[in-house]
C-alpha cells in the first residue's frame, strides 16, 4: 500500500433528531481496498455521502493527497477524482451504456464523437475485465453487468478513488466473486477503494485494513491480517455474537418440487 490520498478528519454529521457521523477520522492509501464495516445505521453511507458531495459536513475537514478540499457537490467530487457507485443503480434503463456513462457529463460541443466514448468505454472494460458492450441497452443487461457499468462510468471520469456501498447487495455469489477479481485488478493499477458493508465474510476476503463503525461512533481501525472475524464482530455490534447455532436436522418428506425439459432465451436470443 502506498501513501494516503483521503484523510476526512473529525467529521459530523446532524440530521433531525440524529447524529449521523460524530467526529469520525478516516484515511484511505493508495492502492487498497479500505472497508468501512458497519450494522444498518452507523453511518456509514451518510460518510460517504459525504466525500460524493450529496451531504456537507457540519463539522470536520476532507483533505486530498494532503490538500484541504471543499466538496459541495457530486460534480466537485468527480472533479477531485472521487466516483461512488451506489446501492441503488443511476442508471436510465431505456438507454445505451454509452448514453448512459456520458449523460451528465460536461458540454465537448454540439455533436457527441460516439465511436471515440464507445471506444474508450472498450479500452476500460478490456482493461479491468468488465465484458461490457458499449451498444447495449441497460435493461437487456443483467443486475452484475448494470453495475459494471456504473464501474464504467466512474472510471470514464477519471476517478482514481471509487467508493463501493454495498456492493453484493444485489449480486449472486458468482458476481460477488467476479467483482472481488475486477476491485483486485483495480488496486493493482494503483485506484484506491472504499468498500461498505456490513457481510463479515466478504469483509474478510476483500479487505486490506477496516474501519468499523457503531450507532455513528468509530469504534476503531484494524489491519485485515491482524484480526479475527470473531472480534470485528463485537466491534461492530458491541457485544459478544454467537456464531454458531444449533438446529434439529431437516427432515425430508419427498419431492416438493419438479421441473423438465424447462428452454428459455434472454433478450440477446441466448439460452
């Protein structure tokens, strides 16, 4: 890992009746994944909400590569390098991935030089193995490849640090485990990553260091290789978490289910 390139010092955060973030410290390094390890409503999303410019800190400071930075907006935050793919994809279904990753983006002219953005779009999916065509329309584009492209998007606007929320969310287990290959490929190529969860297990996997945080509070900051799932765990909820528990076997009483001969076809004409 190399030097840090985000530091957010003492930052809060006040919504109505809610201390979302208080006074919480975080850095981020060149070239690693970073998780911010949390239950629903620590405040991790808020955080990084934060650093996207959709919120602005009541409290606290953002500093970039050592830089003191004013983020006020989401068009300031990619102007600083920073892309947050979120949850909930931004994505407009009945247009193209390339209409889709320059929808937004800054005037170039009247006219939109196509084959030059699909080209650009082939060269950062060829690059990070995101197996995606630039001519596809997003609805004919599974929920895996959907957020490839928000991955697209980021990338074609320059972000060298990309903030993840809650990416498995959505994915099946294969996905998940494709994406852990894409984010590896990406640090290697010396981005750095914010992962959100709250999945012990893929936090296990994916991570290089940890922040966890609780009901808004950072409770701490670990390296991956020095601890154990059993104490991020009490961490992140504050208290000791039974990991084990015994159930009586399944009984089973026969065939519930039985499907043959099923042939269907997507909207590409596959099987």
């Amino acid at each position: 890992m190399g030097a840090i390139v985000l530091q957010v010092k003492n930052i809060s955060k006040h919504f109505p009746g809610v201390l979302a973030n208080d006074h919480i410290n975080f850095d981020l390094r060149k070239g690693e994944i970073h998780t911010l390890l949390g239950e629903n409503g620590a405040g991790k999303t808020t955080l990084m909400n934060i650093l996207d410019g959709i919120y602005y800190p009541d409290e606290g400071e953002i500093y970039l590569n050592g830089k003191k930075v004013d983020i006020r907006s989401p068009f300031e935050a990619t102007k600083n390098g920073i892309g947050m793919i979120h949850q909930h994809f931004m994505l407009v279904d009945t247009l193209t991935v390339l209409e889709n990753v320059v929808l937004g983006l800054e005037s170039q002219g009247f006219y939109l030089n196509k084959k030059k953005i699909a080209e650009r779009i082939k060269e950062i999916s060829q690059n990070y193995n995101l197996n995606i065509n630039p001519y596809a329309k997003i609805w004919q584009l599974s929920v895996g490849e959907q957020q490839r492209v928000e991955i697209i998007k980021t990338l074609f606007r320059g972000a060298k640090i990309l903030i993840m929320d809650e990416p498995t969310a959505v994915l099946t287990p294969q996905e998940a485990d494709t994406l852990f290959k894409i984010l590896r490929r990406m640090i290697k190529e010396d981005k750095s990553i914010i992962f959100i969860s709250h999945k012990l297990d893929e936090v296990m996997k994916i991570s290089d260091r940890i922040t966890v945080l609780r009901k808004g509070k950072l409770v701490g900051t670990v390296d991956k290789k020095e601890i154990k799932q059993k104490e991020l765990a009490k961490m992140m909820v504050g208290r000791e978490v039974l990991f084990r528990l015994d159930r009586n076997p399944i009984r089973r009483k026969g065939e519930v289910l039985k499907i043959e001969d099923l042939e269907t076809h997507n909207d590409k004409g596959i099987i």
